[in-house]
C-alpha cells in the first residue's frame, strides 16, 4: 500500500521485544556488575586504607620503641636495616652485606656476633639475640639485635630472617653506672644502708656490719634504723622537707660499744616517682671526736698541771658575769719559786706546781673552779661564796704549801704564797677589772712581808696603776740613758779617802724622787737591771778617766751588778770593752755581788767570777751578814773584799754581844786574807771600834752622802782630808 502507514507484522514485534529485554538484562547485569566492582573497589581501598594504618601504627611502634626493623635474605646476602620516624613520610634505611655490617663491629664482640648468626643460620635455634659495638659515624654505639628465621631451605639452612635493632648506648652506660655504684656500695670502707621510706634497713654494706659488730648481715635486714641511735635520731619529718638531712650522732654496737658517727641521709624518688628510698651514709668519727675531746683538754686546760688555763678560766668568769651571778676570784702568785726554779732545777720546779694545782684543787675544787693562770699564778673561781670563809681557806692553803722544805746543798728553799682576793660585784662589775682587782690585792700581800692573803680595798687597783706607770717611767729612763750615778766615799782609819762606789739615783719627772729600794727591785723585775749595771760600770769608768785627766790620779771605784747579769754568759766581755772604750783599767774597778748570785747557779757563778777575775776586775761580796751568809761561798772563792753589812754594825758601840760578833767575824775575814768595807757608819761613836777591830775602809753617813760627781769631785779637791 502506497502513500499511507507501514504495519508491522508479528514477527518482527515479538523480536524487538525479546531484544529490548536482553538489553534490559545486560543494563542490569552490567549494573550490578559495575556496582560489585564499585564495592571490591572499595573494599580493597578500606583495606588497603587499614593496612597502611596498621603499617604506620606498627612503623610509630618501632620508632616509639626507639627500634629498627631489618631483614636479611639468603639469595642476595644483603640485610636491610629500616628506622623510621614521628613525621617523615620516608623510612631511614641502610643496606649492606654481612660482611660490611661485620666491618662496623668492634673487635671484641665479632666472635660472639659471628657464633649467634651461625647457630641461627645453620643450626636448630630460630631465634637471635645479641649486644655488640657497632661503630656509627665515628664512635661507637650499643646496639641489641632480635631475629627470627622466617624461611629455612631444604637442608635447614635459613633462607630469610627478620628481626628489630635498638641502641642501647644509654641503657649499657646506666647499667655500668649501677654496677660502678653496687661496687662502690659493697667496697665502700664507710657503712652505707638503703632503707624504706619508714626507715626500714634493706640493704646494707659490710662496713655498716663492722660499724654495729653484727654477726651476720641478716640481722641487719629489716629493722628500724633508728634503734641503734642513742643519741640523736632520724627526723622522718625533716628529712621529707628537706630531702636531705645530716647530723652527727651516737650508735651502740650490738657488743655495747658506743662510736660517734657523722649521718648523712637522701631521699631519693624513681623516675616515675612512684615510689621512693632512702640513702643512708655514716662515718666512724670515733677518733675524731676523741681528738678533738684531747685537744680541747689542750687548749683549755694547763698541761703540767691538769688545771683549767687561762682560756677556760677566762670563760668562766664571763659566764658568771653575764648571769651577774655573785663570786670570789682568788688570784695566787708563789713565792720563793724563782730561787726553786734556778737552783733546784726546772723538773723540781714543775713538781711543785703540780703539788701546788692538786693542793688548790683540794681547797676549793669542790667549790668552784681552779685553773693556772700562767706561769706561777694561779686563779679560783667561786660561786656564792662567803669572802672571809674564803680568806681563811687561803690562809690555810698558804701553810699546806709551805710545809715542804727542798734542800739545796746547804740551802733549805721553802715555796710560800701571796693571795688576792676580790669579789664580784662588790668591787668590780666586770671580767678585766675584777682581774685587776684581785691582782692588786695579791701585790699589797707581798707588800705586806708575802705569805698571806688580802682582800681587795679601795684605792688598790688605782695604787697598782700607779705602779704600772712606774714601771713604764722606769724602761724609759733607762732606755734613754737618763739615770744619774751618785758617788759615794770609802775612807780609811784617818778618814782619808780610798775609794768610791757608783750608786743608782732616780729622779722621775712623774714620781719625782724614787728611792733605790722600790725602783731596783722594780727593775730586777722587768729584766732592767743588766741595762742598769751596764750604765754603771760606764759612768764609773767615766768618772775614774776624769779623775786621771783633772788630778793626775784616780781612787778605784765599785759598782753594783745583779745576780742575773753576773750570770749572764756575755757580761764579762761586755765590762771589758766598757773599761778598753774608756782606757780604764779593769783593777780600777770593783764589781760588788751579793750572795744571791750563788743561791742562783753557784757552777755557773764561780765560772763567772774567775773569768772576771782573769780579766783583771777586784770582786767584792757585798751584804755579808745578810741573807743566808753562807761561809761556803768564801771557801768556793777567794773574794778580795768582803763588804759587812750595816746590820752587824748597828749598836756595836752599847751592846757587847753585838761587839763580840763584829770582831769575831772581822777577825774570821782577815785570817782568810780579806780585805773588809764597813757599811753604814754613821756615828763618830764607832770609829774606836773600827779601829779595834783593824778595819782598813768605811763608808757611812759619817764621812759622806752620796752626791753627784760634780759635787763630789768638788769636795774631795777643795777640802783636806778630815
């Protein structure tokens, strides 16, 4: 049919359809295929996703972990070694073969490396385990290496292992450290302990065994480190503040000997601080404190005698000062120990120190304090005392010290004392006056004929500075050369003059006129008097040049010298070059000794003497009849003049006895071939029993005063002869 719509048949209808639904199958079959690869897709990404995760998880351990991963194969004999970090996307890795690796590795640890790595390779044991020395850039470093066999071929060999490294440089160093200090610990000569925060004793070193004198280390473990402490403890409370605490204490050792110990205790905490211990450090300080305990005894207390010296006496008295607590100082000074001391020897001299601190320490030991003060002085010290209780023990203390007589040859030397005796706050508030005080007091004791007590009167301590000042006016005198030397006359029966002696005249600025009496003495003292004598001899041999230049001739003149400077070693050549400066000659002079000298050191003073003598000087004994007036002397040595004492002379002239004395010793001295002065003639009266008793020289108020020389030379040119 032309021009109109083509039908389709049947046929061709029911084949589109049959090829509409085989395309709607292959959509569908193609979707769901699209939509399962969409899903595998999928799926593998999530897996891939979570592997990758697990991969970084497990590289963030390792790193973490501080570890390397590695892998060594047998084909290639090549091992790899992977480290891996926080943020880098790209693992570390080095790869070599074992034989490089093994270049790297100190030379100690290749046998023990190489024998790990062979049983590993070829023999039954699948796991590696090993530390060696690996040497990275140029030092080298600790290295762990973990490994097990993941493949073994057919005879067993390993194909394939892997395993992890990690540097353990550190770790080694610690445990180095742990074991440098568990040695020290266990070797340590001073005690060390660990213990628990509560002071429990875990561990402990074999000197802390010693130290306690345990037994066995067992019986250490386990107690309270306090309970050995008798003296000071552990503060738990100060310790915990202070982390650190260190003190001095007393242990007692389990054989009941008590040692002092230096303590020293540390809190120390764990890294974590999840729990704590203790360090405990001790030192034996034992003899230290023995030591110091002896030199403390040294430094305060007098060696000879055992008593406090000065130092510690000193701390007393301020001690009771400050409490204004009331107490009587005792100040002693000995008498007579000067003449013990040079004559019967310094040994005997310290004996009778010692007998006087344990007669000192007997009286008032058990009331206060006794100490030595210094040489021969001495000082108690007592509390709440009543001072004439006190005077009275000192009186008493005085006749214990001189019931002991020393002997000397034919000399009898017997110690006495002189006492002051002063009292706080009566007559001083404080430690340096008070001092003063008592030591004024013992001088006005000696004033007053020595062997007593006094106690302190007003005006004393003033009396004393007045005497101090003396002294101090005295060195200055004599320093400055400005003593004056008065000359007084030796006359014969005829009253015609023979001779002269050089006497020492003082007239201070400050004290004015000071008598011989007080400042010769004085002088003797203070180590003044060898000065003194020097001066002497050369205004002697001064006045004897002048006498030569003026009138032709010169009478001989005497001259005083001390005990100590006839005994000095320098003194006789010292005389000579004074006469050989002067052009005097030594017969001229006349040295005048009393016999104190021989009391002294009687070897050593005819030593002196018979130099003198050989160098030409006259020596004259002077005094006779005083003191001891020991007849020996004149037998040891052959003086030329013997000067008798005034005293022998006084009332010869009314009393018979006294007359019958004078001669017979003048006509003992002239038969020994002596020549004798008479001193102290001062009465016309007792010239006809001079003349009786044949007295060649005397000297006396009668014939003169001494004067200066000016004056004396004047009078002995102007006048005749009386």
């Amino acid at each position: 049919m032309s021009g109109g719509t083509t039908h389709s048949t049947p046929s061709e209808n029911s084949r589109a359809a049959i090829l509409e639904r085989r395309l709607r199958r292959e959509r569908n079959a193609r979707e769901q295929a699209e939509t399962l690869l969409s899903e595998k897709t999928q799926s593998l990404y999530v897996a891939l996703q979570q592997s990758q995760r697990v991969q970084k998880n497990l590289e963030l351990a390792l790193w973490a972990s501080q570890e390397s991963f590695w892998s060594w194969e047998a084909a290639t004999d090549v091992m790899e070694i992977r480290s891996f970090s926080l943020n880098s996307e790209h693992a570390s890795t080095w790869s070599g073969t074992l034989i490089l690796l093994l270049q790297r590795v100190h030379e100690d640890d290749l046998d023990g490396l190489q024998f790990h790595w062979s049983m590993a390779l070829h023999g039954n044991r699948d796991r590696i385990e090993f530390s060696f020395r690996l040497k990275l850039d140029s030092d080298f470093q600790w290295v762990r290496l973990r490994g097990r066999v993941l493949k073994r071929g057919s005879s067993g060999e390993a194909l394939h292992i892997v395993g992890t490294t990690k540097d353990i440089t550190q770790q080694r160093k610690a445990e180095q450290s742990f074991h440098l200090m568990a040695s020290a610990f266990a070797s340590s000569r001073e005690p060390m302990l660990v213990l628990s925060p509560d002071l429990i004793i875990t561990e402990c070193n074999d000197a802390y065994i010693r130290l306690i004198a345990a037994p066995v280390k067992e019986q250490c473990i386990g107690l309270d480190f306090n309970q050995i402490f008798i003296a000071d403890k552990v503060d738990k409370v100060q310790l915990a503040l202070k982390k650190q605490v260190r003190f001095e204490s007393k242990v007692k050792a389990q054989n009941g000997e008590v040692k002092a110990v230096d303590l020293s205790v540390a809190l120390f905490e764990t890294h974590q601080y999840t729990s704590s211990y203790l360090i405990a450090t001790m030192r034996d300080i034992s003899d230290r404190k023995r030591n110091e305990a002896k030199l403390r005894q040294l430094a305060l207390h007098d060696e000879l005698t055992g008593l406090s010296n000065r130092s510690y006496l000193r701390e007393s008295i301020s001690d009771l000062v400050q409490q204004e607590q009331c107490f009587i100082l005792v100040f002693i000074d000995l008498d007579g120990f000067k003449a013990i001391n040079d004559n019967a020897g310094h040994e005997r001299g310290d004996v009778e120190l010692q007998r006087v601190g344990a007669l000192l320490t007997g009286m008032f030991g058990p009331i206060g304090e006794v100490g030595r003060w210094g040489g021969d002085e001495f000082i108690a010290v007592l509390p709440n005392q009543d001072i004439k209780e006190i005077a009275e023990r000192c009186t008493r203390l005085i006749s214990q010290i001189e019931e002991e007589v020393i002997a000397v040859k034919t000399t009898e030397l017997r110690l006495s004392a002189s006492i002051g005796i002063a009292e706080f706050p009566e007559h001083s508030d404080s430690l340096e006056s008070l001092v003063q005080c008592a030591d004024a007091a013992m001088y006005q004791a000696k004033e007053l004929g020595k062997g007593q007590a006094f106690i302190y009167e007003p005006g004393l301590y003033e009396s004393m500075t007045q005497q101090v000042s003396m002294v101090n006016d005295l060195r200055r005198t004599v320093e400055n050369h400005l003593l004056d030397f008065y000359i007084q006359g030796k006359y014969d029966l005829h009253s015609k003059l023979k001779g002269g002696e050089v006497l020492c005249r003082w007239i201070s600025g400050l004290h004015g006129v000071v008598s011989p009496a007080v400042f010769i003495p004085m002088a003797e003292e203070q180590k003044l008097d060898s000065t003194i004598g020097l001066q002497a001899l050369e205004a002697a041999c001064d006045y004897i040049s002048i006498m030569e230049s003026q009138q032709g001739e010169a009478i001989p003149l005497s001259v005083n010298i001390s005990a100590a400077q006839m005994l000095d070693p320098a003194f006789p050549e010292q005389a000579v070059s004074i006469c050989r400066d002067n052009h005097v000659s030594p017969e001229f002079i006349e040295l005048e000794l009393t016999e104190s000298v021989f009391i002294r050191d009687e070897k050593s003073a005819l030593r002196a003497l018979n130099t003198l003598r050989e160098r030409g000087f006259r020596l004259s004994l002077d005094d006779f009849g005083t003191g001891f007036s020991s007849l020996s002397y004149l037998r040891s040595f052959q003086f030329e003049v013997v000067k008798v004492d005034k005293s022998l002379i006084q009332g010869i002239h009314q009393d018979s006895k006294a007359n019958a004395l004078f001669n017979g010793l003048i006509a003992m001295l002239k038969s020994l071939q002596i020549d004798v002065v008479a001193e102290g003639v001062e009465l016309e009266s007792y010239l006809p029993f001079m003349e009786q008793a044949d007295i060649q020289l005397m000297q006396g108020f009668y014939f003169d005063k001494p004067m200066p020389y000016d004056q004396f030379l004047a009078r002995h040119t102007s006048e005749p002869d009386r």
